[in-house]
C-alpha cells in the first residue's frame, strides 16, 4: 500500500499512524478550543468528617466540546501539558476560580478556600509568582483563600522550582500535595517541602474500611502531618465506612462522590445555599 520511496514506509504499523492522527487531530481541536474558550470549571466540595459541613471546594477543568459534549481532564491535560498549551489553559482555570470565589465571597456566602491543580510545566514558569499575584489582585481574592494543589510525583522532582513554591506559599497562597503516598519514598522528604495539607491518594481510602495496611498507612501519615502542623484531607470518600475508618484513624477532612461529584458551577452554587459552612 505504502511507497518504497521512503525507508520509514516499510515499517508502516497502521495504528501508529491511527494514533498520530488521532493526536494531531486532538492538538488542533485543544488549540481551538482554548482559542473560543470552550472549557468550564466544576467544583467539588471539600467537608468535615466530624460535622459534615462544608470547608473548601476543588476546581476540576471540563472540556465542553461543541459536538462531543463533556471532555474529562485525563483525556486533555497530558496533551496541554506536552505541547506547552496548559500554561494558558492553566492562567485562565486560575483566573476564573479565584474570580468565581471572590463572586461567592461577595454574594454573601462564608468565604472558602479554592483548590486549584497546578501541573509541572506551570510550576517551572519562571514567572508563576508574578501570574499568581497578578491574578489575585485583578480578582481581588485574598491569597488565603488560594490553595495550589501539586501532586507528589511533581514535588519530589522539583529542585529549582521549590524557590517559585517557596515565594508563593511565602505570599499566603496554600500548597497542598496531592495523591500523597503513591510515590517511592513519600515520608523522607516531606518535611523538606513548602506545604500546608497533605491529601491522601483514593487508593488508600479505597479499601480503608476493609483493610489494615490501608488503615496503617492513613494513620501514619496523620501522625507525620501532626507533628508537622499540617493539615490532612482523604480523597475519594464515597462510603459511610470509609469515613468512620478515617475518624478512627484521625483523619478529619474527605472528599469524594460520598458528599457530592464535582458539580458545574451554577449547581456548586445551589449546594452552598443547602449545606452547612464551616
Ligand atoms: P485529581 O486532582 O486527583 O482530582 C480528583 C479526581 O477524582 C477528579 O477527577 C474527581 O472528579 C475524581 N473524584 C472525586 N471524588 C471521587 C470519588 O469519590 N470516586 C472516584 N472514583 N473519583 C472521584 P477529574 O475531575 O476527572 O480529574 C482528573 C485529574 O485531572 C485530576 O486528578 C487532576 O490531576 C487533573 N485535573 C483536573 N482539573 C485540572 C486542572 O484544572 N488543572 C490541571 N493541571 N489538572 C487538572
Ligand atoms: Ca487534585
Ligand atoms: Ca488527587
Ligand atoms: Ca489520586
């Protein structure tokens, strides 16, 4: 089928070059899509195992494609993060959290903290600090009601980009490190780490209910956040045991489809009206 006239062509494998059309295709399709910003932000709220009230809310990027609906995340940001295409997809899920909490905190509702994700190539941005403070001042969100969430296999390659972390953190912003206990040695350098909360990996609170290692491993890493006043929150909550395992082990803060899946933002709104605040 293929010519002889190139090398390469012998080797022709059909769904490689599927795949890198498929991929060409998706480049152009994020690229125009950032361009006419068809992309929304759901919330999914954070709550207090104790007394099931409400204390922050996770930014969560959709992808709202014209003719293939909701796009989720996974689908999109490894792209946006190789092509370079996130640091402008990631200013604007910046700009538009901290610019819809700030529309929250002014309509009345008790003020709370956004989480928003930050991926690698954002935080190797030389001029983050510069991004995130501008953001804030356009917004005229107090930085305490920011928090990045960083995931651990981002923080434990980050050498020189802690100094960005560092200033930012230094300027009230709150860094939490997320999916925390996946990696290879997570104890060892945390308490190297400019953070403020550490969240628990679902994969933990999965089985927690059912299963003793899980239930050591949440109970260290509580201990390890206590005696570096930290704050901790478990991810992926969806059952009634689960929560009552991670009272037991001394974690206090969930989030998960238990108390709701991210919602887009005018039924985020709904829910602030209906739940207890914190
Ligand atoms: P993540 O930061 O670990 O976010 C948690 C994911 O788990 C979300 O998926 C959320 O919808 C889902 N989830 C929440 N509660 C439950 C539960 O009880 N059970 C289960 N099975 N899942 C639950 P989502 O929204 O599809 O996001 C996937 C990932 O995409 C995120 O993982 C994050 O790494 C990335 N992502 C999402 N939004 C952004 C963003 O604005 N910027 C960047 N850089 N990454 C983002
Ligand atoms: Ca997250
Ligand atoms: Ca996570
Ligand atoms: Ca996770």
């Amino acid at each position: 089928v293929k010519s002889r006239g190139r090398n390469s062509y012998e080797f022709f494998d059909p769904t490689m070059e599927a795949k890198t059309l498929e991929r060409i295709l998706m480049e152009n399709e994020l690229r125009k899509a950032i361009n006419q910003g068809h992309f929304d932000i759901y919330y999914q709220p954070k709550t207090d195992l104790a007394t099931g009230k409400l204390t922050g809310m996770e930014a969560l990027v959709r992808w709202i494609h014209p003719e293939l609906g909701v796009i989720p995340p996974n689908r999109f940001i490894p792209i946006a993060e190789e092509t370079g295409m996130i640091i402008e997809l990631g200013e604007w899920i910046l700009r538009q959290a901290c610019r819809q909490n700030k529309e929250w905190q002014n309509e009345g509702f008790p003020p709370l903290k956004v989480s928003v994700n930050l991926s690698a190539r954002q935080l190797h941005q030389k001029n983050l600090t510069e991004v995130i403070e501008t953001i804030l001042k356009e917004t005229g969100l107090e930085p305490k009601w920011l928090e990045l969430e960083i995931t651990e296999s981002i923080l434990v390659k980050l050498d020189e980009a802690i100094d960005t972390l560092q200033a930012v953190r230094q300027s009230g912003v709150q860094i939490s490190i997320d999916d925390f206990g996946t990696g290879y040695n997570s104890f060892s350098y945390i308490k190297h780490l400019p953070i403020d909360t550490i969240k628990i990996d679902s994969s933990f609170i999965q089985d927690i209910h059912q299963n003793q290692e899980s239930q050591a491993i949440v109970k260290a890493i509580v201990t390890i956040a206590e005696s570096l006043n930290l704050n901790v929150i478990a991810e992926g909550v969806e059952l009634l045991d689960q929560v009552a395992a991670l009272s037991e082990n001394g974690c206090d803060q969930g989030q998960g489809y238990l108390f709701s899946k991210p919602l887009p933002t005018k039924d985020f709104k709904q829910y602030l009206q209906t739940v207890h605040h914190y």
